[in-house]
C-alpha cells in the first residue's frame, strides 16, 4: 500500500522474491498431466517489472508450439495473464487485506484446433503479505483503580478488566499482525501485559494524593523487532474512594449561643469535621460522655457528616445558663494513611435570657361550684409565675363577660358573680389571662372548667296531666300509674299523696317513686256534667309541688280503650302574667294618646298665639248650610214664621232668607278643595305625628249670604247689630232673642 515508506519496501520485495524460490512444491495429485505448484505474489508488488512473471503452469503433454495455456476464473486476463509456455504475469497491484486468494482454472489446447489438449485444472494464486498497516486502538479508554490496591490489582473497565488492544489488519499469522504494548509514562505506577491489561507497578495509590492517572499506551507490529508501525492511546485511570482518612475536628473549641425559648428539636449548632474522603465513604462517629448533655442533645450528622446538635429539652436559662463539655469523634477506616487532626473538641453553650410569659402551676384548671350558693368562697385561687429571673408580679384578668366567675386581678382569688343555676347550665368555661404587670407584658392563658354541682332544688313533676276512666269501670279497677321526673339528678324517692281527698279516687304510693290510682266508686257517665281534677302533691324528699291530674270521663270498648270522652271544659281563665301584661299594654297605649293629646293642643296654642300676632290667622267656622227636613219638617221650623220675618223686611238685606240656608252649589267644589289642601299639608307635615289621625278643620265657606259667623268677626261688630227683631218672632225664638238680646239688662228685658 501506499503508507509503506520506501527505505523498508526493498527488503519486503527480497523477502518475497526468496519465499517464490523455494517453497515450490507439488500441490496437485490430479490424475490429469497437470503438474505445477500453488502460485504466489507478493502484496503491493509493482508492475512492469522483469520480475513480473510469478509462476509457470506446467503440462505434461505441453508441446512448445503445438499447444498453448488459457486461464479463466478471478482476475483471469485482467489481473492475472498468461502466455502460451504457461508463464504467469501480473498486471496490477495487489491488497492482501482486500483479497488474499484468487481460484482460477487452467486450460491446455491446441494451438490450431482450440480443442482441450487435457483437462482443465483448478488453481489459486495466493497474495503474499507485506506489513503494510499499523495497529489500531478501539479507544478512548478509562479505568479504575481502588485507592490503597495492591501491587498487581488489575485497572478495571466498569466492573472486568479494561483491556486496551490494538488490532492489525495485517496476517495475524505473520510477525505484520501482531501487537506488542508499552506504556510510554506511567510506568512507576502501572504495567501493561501482551492482552493490554492494566495493572498496578505499586501498592498504595492515594485517592487523596492522585485521583487520576493519564497514562500512553503504545501498540506497535512486528514485535521483538526494530521495525513495524506503531500507534499510541491516552487511558484514564480514575483513582477511587475508600474510607482511609479519619474524621477530626476542624476546631478545638465550639462556642454556640442559645435562647432559652429555643424550641425542642431544634439545630442549636454544627461541629465541623476535616475528612478527606468522599462524603460517601466517611463515618465518623460522634460520642459525648456526658449523661447530662446526652439527655439535652441529640447529635445528628449533616450531609457532609459533621455533628449537628438538636435540643432535645426545653433549656431554662434560669436553670442553667451554661453547659460545656467534650465531644469526641471516632471512625472505623478501612486503612489509615493519615493520622493528625483533634479527635476531640470543647463545646461550650451558652443560653441566654428571654423574657418568657407567666407559667400557670395547673395546664387546666377544674372547678366544682355548688349550686344556687351565693357568694361562694372557691378555695383554690388561680396561680401563675413569671419564670424570669426578676420575677415580675402578675394580674389576672377574665375577659369574658359572659363568665360567671370573676378574678382577683392580684391575688388570683376567683369569686362567683351570680348563683348559679346547673339545671340552666351544668359547666362553664372560662379563659384566665395571666399578664406580667408591665407595660407590654407577656401574656399566658389557662382554661377553668367550672362543674356546677347539683342540689335539690327542683320539685317533681308528674309525667301526665290526664287520666281516664270508664263509664263500665267498677270500683277497684286500676286507673294507671303515676310517675314523676325532676330537673336535679340528687333526689329521693318520690312520694305521691292525694292533696285533698276523694270520694271517687284512692291514690297508693307504691314506696318505689310511683304511685297507682284506682277507682273507688263507679258509676261515672259522660252525660254528667261534673269535671273530675285530682291534686296530688309530689316530693322528692326535699321539695314538693302540687300537681294537678284530670280524669276524663269516657266510653270505652271492651278492651278497656277510649273511644268517646266527654270534652273537659277548657279553662276561659287568665292567668295574672297575662293579665298584667294587658294590663301593662292598655296603660302605655293610653299614655300614648294623653302625650298625643298633649302635643296637639301645644301645636294649636301656639298657632293662635302666633295669628293674634300676625293678625292674619283668624277663628274660622264652617257653616252647616243645612237644610232642614224638607216640607215634611215642620216641627223643626215653622217656615211661615221666616218668611213672614222676610216680608216684615226686619231681616238683613239681601237675597231671601229661604235662599240663604240653601246649600250653594259653588261651595260644593270649593269645600272640596280644602280638604284636599288639608290633607297635602298633613301628608307632608314632617313634625306631624306619623300615623293616622282625625284632623277637624273648621272651614267658613264662602258666598254665604249670611256673611260670617266667625265670632272673631262678630264680636267686633256684635254690639252694632240689633237682635232685638228676634224678640218679635215670637217664643220659638225666645232663645236666640235671650242670646243675642245682650243689650238687654235685667229689668230692662221684654221678658
Ligand atoms: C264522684 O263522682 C260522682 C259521679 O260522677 C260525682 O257526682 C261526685 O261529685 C264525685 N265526687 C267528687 C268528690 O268528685
Ligand atoms: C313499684 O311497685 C309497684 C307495686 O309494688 C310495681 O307494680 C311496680 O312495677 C314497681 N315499679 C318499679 C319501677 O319498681
């Protein structure tokens, strides 16, 4: 090929040239005449040389001129050709690595005829290598070797060996294809072996000194020999972890400062620690010998393994405001290559002052309270103190007003505010605040769980208001019986008595807290009138009520069941509650009206006061232009007599009196009118009274011929104007004549 140098191709050429010599053998045990040997030709072999003939085929019956050789199969006539005395020439440059064999057949003929002199023969000619390609690296490589290996450990791929080989395209059954490696630095470190496996040159390589190694590889062919091609490759050879170095402190003193509030299981601090191995592979081990300190902290580890203290007890800086003590730390290593450092360290932790809310000495406290007791000393008072060092007083507070109890803000003594009643509630709750009595104080709360405890307070009650009987019972028979229940749960055996007692009912206490009424007399009927009410009176051995039992009368059926009774007469009764109640409405509504009453006629006094003086508002009168009963109504006036007054021409001027009290018919709009007006003004009277009322409005109206009867009008004019016609209208108008007569004098009067 083309790569290989000229200097080396000449010895190649006499190294062929050599073996064409003399490995000339029969290969052949054809029956035929055939008798020639394999051919060879050297790879790469120039053309056009002399030495171009490379072999000869040989015939037995070969006749120099008579016969002549022919070739077909690979190559036949174009790589390879041959003349007619059976020399063999080469036309082209061979590659063995192409192709390293080429099968032909051999054929002897006639010159003249063409005709098979024999038989053809097959043959092949095979190509001779030459070095001419140099090894091959599949790389890139990386390895890995365990810190503190051996001498001899074996440099691994993942997990086998790596090998590091070379191949060469050349005859592997010649010196051209084989490999020979060398390590061309490194070589205080690792080997290398004929198969490229790596191996440690010493013992101990150190992670932690070296953590890689690159090291050459050189394969070269022809091995033993100066000559051949070579090719180098780059390995890496990662150096890993194991755990060889101890873990020391990096610090001989650890000073941590922390608040006494600081929460349980919090982190308070961090011992680092010096390990030169990989996070992975340390294990320090951290030990306090202390009892104390180990009931306080827990020592965890952190990613990078050093010592974590978390509280594992609240602190009290009034307790103890310093801890100090030794941590040590120890590991298990594999193989020690380093020793120094401190495997010891003070740790010294200081806690500092927080100002800390008041501590109740109960977590809850609960409370009995008797019942309907007041006032009720409690004996035990709410208690509190400041943990600090000044220890400040404290005030207690309950902020609930709702809280039936109520606090000695110093002293801590509780105290009832009112009885209590358990059958309203049975337990109270309340917070009690416990302050530092500072501005700003810290504050703590406690729960008091108040128990109410019962009394006999309450009188029993009997389970049923009614009870029948039949008309069919006979004497004897037994009506039911009576039960009770009570509000208090401490009570004794209720005992049953009949209140007053009875012709018709006998009631038997039973000594168990029931009672059985039976019937005494028969003969009861739904048609009797009379109403059948049983007063019992219920104890409980302290309190007793008298309770009220009906007994309805009723028809039954055989089974002694209900099946008409007489209806009892519902009670019309009021009781005083609701009477008072009325009564209570009755008084508010009327003194509702009264302060009505009130307020209206001051409105109106001060409206008269203010039109007298304005003079613009004067006393209007309406006139009732009644007209009488008509014809028919001649009791009422005789109105002969009037217009008989009419003709005497007496009475005012004017249209006729008949006229006058006719009701004009202008008057009827205008009344309207004002009322309208009225009832706008009264609509939008903001100080009017804002429900309904009767408003009476005196209305003049207007086109009277009788003018005005206002008497603010009259009593101007009245003593000009003569009545004294009236007189003359005879008795019926005594009266007017008595009323307007007033210049009448006594003595002086016609009557
Ligand atoms: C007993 O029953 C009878 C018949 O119903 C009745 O007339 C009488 O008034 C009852 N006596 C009493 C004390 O209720
Ligand atoms: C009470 O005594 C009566 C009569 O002795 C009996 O019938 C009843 O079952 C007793 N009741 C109870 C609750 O013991």
């Amino acid at each position: 090929m083309m790569t290989v140098c000229g200097g080396a191709w000449g010895l190649q050429l006499i190294a062929v040239a050599l073996l064409l010599g003399v490995g000339e053998a029969v290969t052949s045990s054809d029956p035929t005449s055939w008798n020639w040997r394999t051919l060879y030709v050297g790879e790469e072999k120039p053309v056009g040389d002399p030495l171009d003939q490379f072999g000869t085929l040989k015939n037995a019956k070969f006749i120099r001129g008579k016969h002549m050789f022919k070739i077909a199969g690979e190559g036949a006539n174009t790589i390879f050709t041959v003349n007619d005395q059976g020399d063999m020439f080469l036309n082209l440059k061979l590659d063995r690595e192409k192709k390293a064999t080429y099968h032909l057949t051999a054929k002897l003929v006639d010159k003249q005829s063409n005709v098979d002199v024999d038989k053809p023969s097959n043959f092949s000619i095979q190509v001779q290598d030459i070095n001419d390609n140099a090894p091959v690296f599949g790389g890139p490589y990386t390895g890995f070797i365990q810190e503190m290996s051996p001498k001899g450990a074996t440099v691994t791929a993942t997990s086998n060996a790596l090998a590091v080989k070379a191949t060469d395209a050349d005859d592997t059954s010649t010196v051209n294809g084989l490999v020979e490696y060398k390590l061309l630095n490194g070589t205080d470190f690792f080997k290398i072996d004929g198969n490229g496996i790596i191996t440690t040159n010493v013992a101990n390589l150190d992670r932690e000194t070296t953590s890689q190694y690159q090291i050459v590889v050189q394969a070269k062919d022809m091995p033993g020999q100066a000559i051949g091609f070579s090719t180098t490759t780059t390995v890496t050879i990662n150096v890993t972890d194991i755990n060889d170095n101890l873990s020391t402190f990096k610090k001989t003193q650890y000073i941590f400062s922390v608040r006494e509030d600081m929460k349980v299981e919090s982190e308070i601090g961090t011992v680092e620690v010096e390990d030169a191995d990989e996070e992975k592979n340390k294990n320090p081990k951290f030990q306090i010998e202390n009892a104390v300190i180990n009931e306080l902290l827990e020592i965890k580890q952190d990613k990078q393994k050093n010592g974590v203290f978390f509280l594992k007890q609240p602190l009290d800086y009034e307790t103890t405001n310093r801890y100090a003590f030794t941590v040590f730390v120890t590991e298990d290593i594999v193989k020690n290559s380093h020793v120094n450092g401190n495997n010891k360290a003070e740790v010294v932790i200081k806690v500092t002052d927080v100002d800390e809310p008041p501590v109740f000495t109960k977590r809850e406290y609960n409370i009995s309270v008797p019942e309907e007791k007041f006032p009720h000393e409690f004996p035990e008072p709410i208690n509190a103190k400041d943990p600090d060092r000044i220890n400040r007083p404290i005030r207690f507070s309950i902020e609930d007003i709702s809280c039936p109890v109520q606090i000695d803000p110093v002293s801590g003594k509780l105290s009832l505010k009112e009885k209590l009643d358990r059958e309203l509630t049975r337990e109270h709750r309340c917070q009690v605040t416990a302050e530092e009595d500072i501005q700003g104080g810290k504050k703590s709360y406690v729960m008091v769980n108040l128990v109410v405890i019962d009394i006999n307070d309450n009188a029993p009650k009997l389970n049923i208001e009614e009870i029948y009987v039949c008309e069919s019972d006979k004497r004897g028979q037994v009506l039911g019986t009576l039960t009770a229940t009570d509000k208090d749960e401490t009570n004794g055996v209720f005992t049953f008595m009949l209140a007053r007692q009875s012709s018709n009912f006998s009631l038997l206490d039973n000594k168990n807290g029931t009672a059985t009424l039976t019937l005494k007399e028969g003969r009861f009927n739904t048609e009797d009138s009379g109403e059948h009410l049983l007063e019992i009176k219920v104890t409980d051995g302290k309190q007793q009520s008298l309770e009220r039992l009906r007994v309805l009368v009723c028809q039954c059926n055989s089974g002694r069941t209900r099946e008409y009774c007489k209806p009892h007469r519902r009670q019309v009764g009021v009781s005083v509650h609701a009477l008072i109640t009325i009564l209570l409405c009755i008084v508010t509504i009327l003194v509702i009206v009264i302060l009505l009453v009130l307020r209206q006629r001051y409105r109106k006094d001060t409206l008269v006061t203010m039109g007298k003086m304005s003079g613009e508002i004067h006393e209007q009168l309406v006139t009732y232009d009644e007209e009488g009963g008509g014809e028919m109504d001649t009791n009422g006036y005789d109105v002969s007599i009037l217009t008989s007054a009419r003709h005497d021409g007496s009475l005012l001027p004017g249209p006729g009196l008949y006229a006058m009290v006719k009701k004009p018919q202008a008057c009827k709009g205008d009344m309207a009118a004002m009322i309208e007006v009225k009832k706008d003004e009264a609509d939008h009277d903001r100080d009017g009274i804002p429900y309904d009322t009767l408003h009476i409005y005196g209305y003049e109206g207007p086109g009277s011929l009788a003018g005005s009867l206002s008497s603010l009008g009259s009593s101007s004019s009245g003593d000009s104007l003569d009545y004294d016609f009236l007189n003359d209208w005879g008795p019926r108008f005594r009266t007017l004549a008595e009323l307007y007569g007033v210049d009448c004098y006594p003595g002086d009067c016609p009557y």
